[in-house]
C-alpha cells in the first residue's frame, strides 16, 4: 500500500485525507509537487476520494498503526485533518469527541516525537471562537467555544502551543470559517452520510432526499433577519494548507490563521443564489434559532493574507454554489446508477 513512494522526500501524512477538506487538499499537494499519503478510518471519509496518493486505513488513536505508517513513509510533515464535526452530535455525546479529537491528536504527536516528524499543519476551526465579543473576527478575538466540537479545536490548538514552546513540534492551526463548494474539476466535494450543512441540504431539498430543511432564525439583527456567515470555498482552503505547509518546511514561524474572505452572506442570500443557480424553488421553512448560533461572524483574514500569501479566488457565493451544485448532481446521479461511492473503482 505504500510501494512507489520517492526515495527523495515530498512525502506528506494526511490524516483524515478521505474527508471533504483533506481530499481537496491532497489533489492540491499532488499538483504542488508532493505525495500525500492517507491516513484515515472512513468512519466519516470516503476511499473514493483517495485518488493522488497511497491510501492506508488507521485510526489515529492507535498509536502503533501511526507508528508503523511513519516509519514506513517518513513524511516531511503532517497535515492533521481527523476529527470529528458535528456540533450537534458533540453536544449529545462529548465523550466520544474529545476521545477522538483531543487524545487521538495527542496519539499522533506522540508518535511523530517517536519518529523525528516535526512539522504540522492543524484543521481548526472558527468554533473555537463562540459567540465572539467582536466582529469580524481576528487571531486575537478571546476563544469562547460553546460547544464541544470546538473546545476539542481549542484544546489541539492549546497542546500544539504547549509542544511549540518545548521545541518539540513547529505547527500552524488554520482557522476555517464556513468550508463549502466543490473541487471546480467535480471530482470531490460534499458527502456526509448524514448531512447537516445549509447548501448541500438546500440540494437536498430541492430534489425531495430531505423533507426537514429549515431556515433556523429569520428574527436576527441582520439586514433580512437571517445569520451571516463568511463562506469560503474549499479549493482556497486547499491551497492555505499548501501555504502553511511551505513556510513551515522554509524555517517560517507558526502559529493560527484565520480563513476566510472577510465578508458574508445571510442565509436568504445563499438560499436565493440556490435558487438561482438551479433554476428551482426552494421548499424552505422557518424555524426557530438554534442554541449557540451568533447572527454574524465574519473572519479578519488579514493575517493568512500577508503573511501566507492566502489569496481565496474561487470564494464568492456564485462560485460557490455552482461548483457544489455540479458536485450534487454528479454525486446524485452516481447513487441513482447504484454505483458504490466508497469504493475507489467506482468514481
């Protein structure tokens, strides 16, 4: 499973690249010159996204299979995207997240300290801020994270800042606002077995797979009463990760980066966009806001775009949206013709 890797480097863990950023991540390492290898337990992943690079199946709690991938691969640098996600479910069951996300991180820098790996790059995320006390939201914004999900973030994020400080580790935590889109290629996108994102459960409804789709809160201090959220598409996140990577294998400082475009879109305006995009009127109904959910936020990304080089191109809502419509489509159809999407023959 790893025959043909290069004996002259530009080999690159990625932990959890079966999943929707880490997939779009490694084409984007391919196409920059380097072999991801991936590491991940498809307990959310799919091995169909696996397409630019060797493939092996592990749990990053498990301390010798990380162990035995390290050895065998020797990767310049890790790129950690495994973890759980789903506020919602961290709430019912927090256990289950910080098991996964918190002590499997701690497995894996465990085992890169083991075998000399120094260098990574984290998937955190704008949870950790909360219901921020300022907007738009900056690196120094106070973390106030309301939900387990984004404690788990907090706390990697805390431990890669602790191991920093030994010199121990040299790592970067990227800061996703509102991951969406689609590979502009279609050959990954969104796929969750069970989906809880605003566009692809906006598709969903379109085409009758859902029949709860609901806008949750019309009543906020927005312009059309609905919460604002900064979108940024996938393929910009891709390439942040390359960014990150590249400063850090140059010697670069590390630290935590905001990404996203510093401006936002209501959900109104999403839904509209959707329903201009696909020409079919959204069956949309109001409910009642969630627990937790602010009105706006809306990253300062000013730091990963002077000092990264973060230049997001394909993260206005049109692109957005028409990328990731491209996606369900194709997705849907292959489900239709009973294909088995997480077999990697099969895309």
């Amino acid at each position: 499973m790893l025959e043909g890797l290069s004996d002259t480097g530009n080999v690159i863990l990625v932990t959890g690249g079966a999943g929707f950023v880490g997939a779009h991540t490694c084409k984007a390492l391919r196409r920059s010159g380097y072999t991801p290898v991936v590491f991940d337990n498809l307990s959310t992943g799919h091995s169909s996204f696996v397409r630019w690079g060797p493939f092996v199946k592990g749990d990053i709690r498990d301390q010798a299979a990380l162990l035995e991938v390290l050895d065998r691969c020797k990767p310049e640098a890790v790129l950690h995207f495994a973890a759980l996600s789903a506020v919602g479910d961290s709430v019912s069951d927090p256990g289950r997240y910080y098991e996964n996300n918190v002590a499997g991180s701690l497995s894996l820098l465990r085992a890169m300290s083991e075998k000399g790996c120094r260098t990574l790059v984290f998937s955190s995320s704008c949870a950790i801020y909360g219901e921020p006390c300022e907007m738009p939201i900056r690196e120094t914004t106070r973390p106030d994270p309301v939900n387990p999900y984004g404690a788990s973030k907090l706390m990697v994020e805390r431990i890669l800042a602790d191991y920093a400080m030994a010199d121990r580790l040299q790592s970067i935590a990227l800061r996703y606002f509102n991951a969406s889109g689609a590979d502009p290629d279609g050959e990954v996108g969104e796929l969750h077995d069970v989906e809880t994102r605003l566009i692809p459960r906006a598709f969903m409804a379109i085409e009758g797979q859902v029949s709860d789709f609901a806008v949750f809160g019309t009543d906020y201090d927005t312009a059309d009463g609905t919460a604002i959220r900064d979108y940024v598409h996938v393929a910009d996140l891709a390439e942040a990760h390359i960014q990150a990577l590249q400063r850090l294998l140059a010697g670069g400082a590390g630290g935590a980066f905001n990404l996203g475009t510093g401006r936002g879109y209501s959900v109104k305006q999403v839904l509209d966009a959707i329903a201009a995009e696909t020409g079919q009127p959204l069956p949309a109904v109001e409910g009642p806001r969630r627990e937790g959910d602010p009105p706006v936020l809306i990253a300062d990304a000013t730091r990963a775009q002077t000092e990264l080089g973060f230049a997001p191109s394909l993260s206005d809502l049109s692109s957005i949206i028409r990328t990731a419509w491209a996606w369900h489509r194709r997705a849907r159809s292959a489900e239709t013709a009973g294909d088995d999407r997480k077999d990697p023959a099969a895309v």
